[in-house]
C-alpha cells in the first residue's frame, strides 16, 4: 500500500519527489558545494520572453524539457488568444513530437538541433556527404541567448535567488511571477531612460 501512494504521488512523468513538498521532484544541481553529485529538490522554470520582457512562465517538475515546451506554448495561446508566430529554443527542447507540434500550429521553428555543435566542427562541415543549412534562424537564436539566458544569469548570479521559499507547483509560481514583474518594470524604466535599446521582433522565446 504503501509503494501505491509513492507511485500515485509521482504519476507516470516522474521517478522522485519530495517528502516536504511532494509536488517537487529531485533534481541535480549545477551548484554542488559538497562535489557528490547529490539531489536537490527542485522546480524546472519555464519564461517565454519578448523584447527582453518576461511575458510568462511556467512551472513544471519534469526533469527534462523536452515536455515543457507545449505547455508554455499552449498557455501563450490562452493569454494572448493566438500562438506565436516563431519560436526559438535550445537544443533541450528539440524532439520530433515538438517540432511536428509547432508545424501544426503554424509556428515557425527556430529550435537549436541536437547536434548543433557537432555540425560546428571542422570534421563535420569539410564532409561532403552532409549537407546542413545553419543560416535560417541564426539572428534568432543569437538573440535568444542575450535575451533569455540574460534574465537566468542576472537572477542568479547579481540578484542570488537560488531557492524558493514556498512550496508546491501553484505557490512557486506565484512566486516566480512577483519576481518577474518586479524584473519588467526594472526593465521599462531602464527603456525609459535609454539605457537599454529595444529590439524589435516577434520571436517566442524559451529558456528554462
């Protein structure tokens, strides 16, 4: 009985969770002051950004990000009451199942391959029997690592918020969106005041 509620917990998705928040699965850290490898519990954040703007988030406790991706896309679709017209991501969200999901909706892809910087290789770019056109969408995923990857970076590291203080999927996320706000509204003042210059695009983009 007792290995039934441990599994009805996790659901299919997950192999942990916590016994203080079990909504929370464990996760390895980057930061690892004791240099075993332990696991933490923890949350996968999700932002879409815009012009440097967090427009919204979502928080999962999957592990990956390949499972991630519709959901942000499908809560866009319920603020903004259409899909993006283009998405940009990293390499962990590229799948089959996401690619043909953005086709469906119409959204033009600029998810990085998997086996991006394999194709940068000197090895790989002098055989002649690949073939691998890397100039469409290439703006779009330099911008996407200024944009995006800037917030998880300044969060971080400058502003130190590593670790949430509430617990379960509803409350980190309310969490996470105070903070956000506060973040926007630093940045519309800093776009007032012409100490950021805003690029114009229509590109979703995704970090986790």
């Amino acid at each position: 009985m007792k290995y039934k509620e441990c599994f009805e917990i996790m659901g299919k998705d997950r192999n942990s969770y916590s016994k203080t928040d079990i909504e929370a699965t464990f996760m390895r850290m980057k930061e690892d002051h004791m240099m075993n490898g332990q696991l933490k519990p923890a949350y996968n954040v999700q932002i879409a950004v815009e012009n440097y703007f967090i427009i919204h988030s979502y928080i999962s406790n999957d592990r990956t990000d390949y499972n991630t991706l519709t959901p942000v896309i499908e809560k866009h679709k319920a603020v903004f009451c259409n899909y993006p017209e283009e998405v940009t991501a990293d390499s962990g969200y590229c799948s089959e199942k996401n690619l043909v999901y953005l086709k469906e909706k119409k959204a033009t892809s600029h998810i990085k391959l998997q086996d991006h910087e394999k194709k940068k290789t000197r090895a790989y770019q002098e055989d002649i029997g690949k073939y691998y056109n890397m100039t469409y969408g290439v703006l779009n995923r330099q911008i996407r690592s200024i944009q995006t990857e800037d917030h998880f970076g300044d969060i971080k590291e400058n502003e130190h918020f590593r670790r949430f203080n509430h617990r379960s999927t509803g409350k980190v996320y309310q969490e996470f969106m105070l903070y956000a706000i506060g973040r926007n509204i630093n940045k519309y003042h800093r776009f007032l005041h012409g100490e950021i210059k805003k690029f114009e695009g229509k590109t979703e983009q995704m970090a986790s």
